[in-house]
C-alpha cells in the first residue's frame, strides 16, 4: 500500500525539516521507493540534503498538492513524502476538503498520515489543540516530540492534549536528543545522514552516534509501521 506523509506543525523550527530528512533516509535505509516533495521556497531541507530524491511543489494554487496523490498513484509500493513550511496548514485542509482527498485515497488504498512535530514550548500545545478541534484532525495523526528541540513536554502533557489524541487513536513518536553540535557539522556540510556517517565530516565516535540515533529512531518508525 502506498503512504503519504505529510511533515507539518505549523511553527516554523520545531523540527519538520529535520523529520523529513529522518524519515528520506529511513526509506532509503530499508530500501523503500519513496519521492519527496518540498514546500519551503526559501531553503528546503529535502532538495538541500535529499535533492536525487526530492522536487520542490510550492503551494501558489488551488491543484499544488495534486501531485502527492497522482504519485501515490503511480506506484502502489510508494511513500510520497511532502515537508510542509510553516504557515501552510490552511493551504492544506483547505485542499484536503476541496478536492475531496480523503475519500479519492480510500478508493485508491493510499494510506494518508499528518506528522505534527512539536517541540517543548507553549505554541506547539496551543497548535495542537487547534489541529484536534479542526477539519484536519480527521487524519490519522503521528505526534512528533522533537527532543532535539527541548526534553520536557510536561507542557504537553499536563495540557491533556496528549492523552485526548491518544485516545482519539493518535500515535506517537520521541525524535530522541542529538547533540546540536553534530547536527551544526551536518548541516554545516549540506549532506544526508548517509553521507555525514560515511566520510570525514564527523569524528569516529559522532558517525557512531549519529548512527545509533538513526537507528534507534528507525525501530520506533518501524514499529509504527512507516
């Protein structure tokens, strides 16, 4: 069955980006097809660090995001992988209701998930709790506790939020802590996670590191069956 991600949040540096380069290269690490759309028109981080795999799709008219379905389509073994700017979620429920999208993927078996990436402050509760009163909680929901962007979500969680989207069947995933500094040395060098774990651009031990995160945060993908 073919999936489509869509990467969003709405805060601009909560993480998006850096999930949409985890979730390129966990594709690529288990040799899934998959095609990557980028929204940001300034500095998107899929053509940037994923360019062989990604095409940029600013969102200037009412058919923008027709091209995440029409390559669902195409390949039934395909996830379609689509890193949303900040400020587009309107362009996006809007497209969803409009065009009818969520019943055009039943008929096609494509399986939709939104990925709301979050980091600890207040802005994201108060975003999430507009995402679950909107249109578009409707999606089957992937919360992203980006821990890259701060470790404690007691915000969050005293918020209930958390636990009302659970039980409204959303899933959750902790993008566990990585150094800021070993991130700044990969995006200093403008590569992917393979490239950065491969050459010089990191010492022995930060390959080393860089390489259990991806691998410890690619289990947890598998287990939400990504």
């Amino acid at each position: 069955m073919s999936q489509i991600h869509f990467i969003g949040g709405e805060k601009g540096g909560v993480g998006k980006s850096l999930l949409a380069r985890v979730l390129a290269q966990h594709f690529i690490d288990r040799g899934l097809p998959f095609i990557g759309f980028d929204t940001d028109r300034s500095h998107g981080a899929l053509l940037r660090y994923y360019a062989d795999y990604a095409a940029p799709m600013p969102l200037d008219g009412h058919d923008s995001l027709d091209r995440v379905v029409e390559a669902a389509a195409e390949d039934p073994a395909r996830r379609v992988l689509v890193d949303l700017a900040a400020q587009t979620q309107a362009a996006l429920v809007r497209w969803l209701d409009e065009a009818g999208v969520a019943a055009v993927a039943g008929e096609l078996g494509v399986a939709i998930n939104y990925w709301h990436v979050m980091d600890a402050g207040r802005d994201s509760v108060d975003l999430l709790a507009r995402w679950l009163e909107g249109p578009g909680a409707a999606l089957p929901l992937v919360l992203v506790l980006n821990e890259v962007r701060g470790e404690n979500f007691a915000l969050l969680e005293s918020s209930g939020l958390l636990a009302r989207a659970q039980a409204q069947g959303a899933r959750t995933l902790r993008l566990r802590k990585l150094p800021d500094t070993l991130l700044q040395k990969i995006d200093g060098a403008g590569t992917s996670f393979w490239a950065a774990g491969q050459g010089s651009v990191l010492g022995l031990l930060d390959r080393q590191r860089l390489k259990l995160w991806l691998q410890r945060t690619g289990a947890e993908l598998d287990v939400l069956g990504v």
